[in-house]
C-alpha cells in the first residue's frame, strides 16, 4: 500500500542500521531458515519502533491501522512481523470483534510459523469467544481445526490457552479428539500444552479424557511435562 511508503521507510532505515550478521544467522537458523531477518534482538528491536508505533497507534484511524498492519506484516524480513504484531497489540482488544476474524486469519496465513501462530491464538481465542452465540462461535473453530494448513489447526487447538477456569472443556475435547494419533510435532506440542493447561483447572476431567481416549504417549509426555 503506497500511502505507507513513509512508514516502512522509517522501519527499513532503523532495522539495516541496527542490524546484526552474526544474530541474523542464529535468527534464521532458529527458524529452519524459513525467513530472513536483519539481525536484530527483540530486546534491542522493541525500544527502537515503540515510539513510532505509539505514534500511530495515536493519530491513525482504525481503517488507517488494520492498512498499516496488514502492510507491515507482508513485508519479506521477520522484524517487519514481529513489529506487525506489536502495533497491533496497542488497539486490538477495544477495536477488533468476531466480525474481523476473517481479515485478520487472512492476513496471518502469510509467513505463518509457530513464532506468528503462538502470538496470535489468544488474540484469536478472545475474538471468537466474544461472539455470544454458541453456535456460531463452535462452528467457526471447527472450521479452523478443518483447514488445511497445520498452523490454522494449531490456532484452534490454543485457542483457550490462557483461559484457565473459563476452559469450555467439551468444545477442546471436541477439537482435539480427531488429531490424537496426528504425528505432526506442532500439533502434537500444541494438543499437550493444551491439556496441560486444562488439566491445572481440573486435572480429574483430563485424566478421564486421556484413559477413555486413544491419547498417544507423544502427547502424554508433553501433558506431563512440568
């Protein structure tokens, strides 16, 4: 989007000048060099655009600050993602609705990996649950744990980790129960730590769901890690 030419132009200067080889090697290595980066820590990145984002977040209109998200988030370098999510952290929770879910999964299907998939469930998760509808809540998770992109799955699955007493336990074992035996390891991970955190709210309904069900020990490791 041309109208952002000046924001990215601003970010592009700050990441080449503070930009690292030897982090940037160890970044994309992390990463299965599935993405570039410029080489810069989180620690040192964030300080350096909080001010530019705040700036934005201030004097952008909601139309104006999904644009600029969506542009920052396409760009190719895993810094312009990472930034992405940060500016959308600032107005997400009192400007976005079940209503924008589809824009939203749109845009994050793009560089998806579990470094995006993870940041984004809560945000996910709230959203969903926000619709008061039931029906209409149940069935746009089960659309997400029928795509077919893995990480979409994931998003499902971690949906409600971070709900804790709010868990809506059936709907998760709903979810969960056709990929039990999956032996994809991010949806393994993800199906343990999602149990894992159930089962610190009520350990007795996931210990009757793991003898009931054909649970594999992959996932019982991961349930039992800490």
């Amino acid at each position: 989007m041309e109208k952002f030419n000046e924001e990215i132009k601003i970010l592009t200067t700050i990441f080449i000048n503070n930009a690292n080889i030897n982090t940037k090697i160890k970044q994309e290595k992390f990463l299965i060099n599935n993405f570039e980066f410029y080489g810069i820590l989180t620690s040192k990145r964030k300080p350096l655009v909080k001010l530019f984002l705040n700036k934005w977040n201030k004097n952008l209109s909601l139309v104006n600050k999904k644009q600029l998200f969506e542009t920052l988030y396409l760009q190719k370098n895993r810094e312009f993602q990472y930034t992405a999510m940060e500016f959308l952290n600032l107005w997400w929770k009192k400007n976005l609705s079940f209503n924008d879910l589809d824009w939203l999964l749109s845009i994050i299907k793009h560089n998806i990996w579990w470094d995006t998939t993870d940041y984004f469930d809560n945000i996910i998760g709230v959203l969903i649950f926000s619709n008061n509808n039931i029906s209409v809540r149940d069935q746009y998770l089960f659309k997400l744990i029928n795509d077919s992109n893995f990480w979409i799955q994931r998003i499902a699955i971690q949906s409600q980790l971070m709900f804790k007493e709010n868990t809506d336990f059936n709907l998760l074992f709903a979810l969960i129960k056709p990929l039990l035996l999956t032996t994809n390891f991010y949806l393994i991970r993800s199906i343990g730590w999602a149990l894992r955190n159930a089962k610190r709210v009520n350990s007795q309904k996931i210990n009757d769901f793991i003898k009931i069900n054909n649970v594999s020990q992959k996932i019982i490791v991961v349930i039992n890690e800490h």
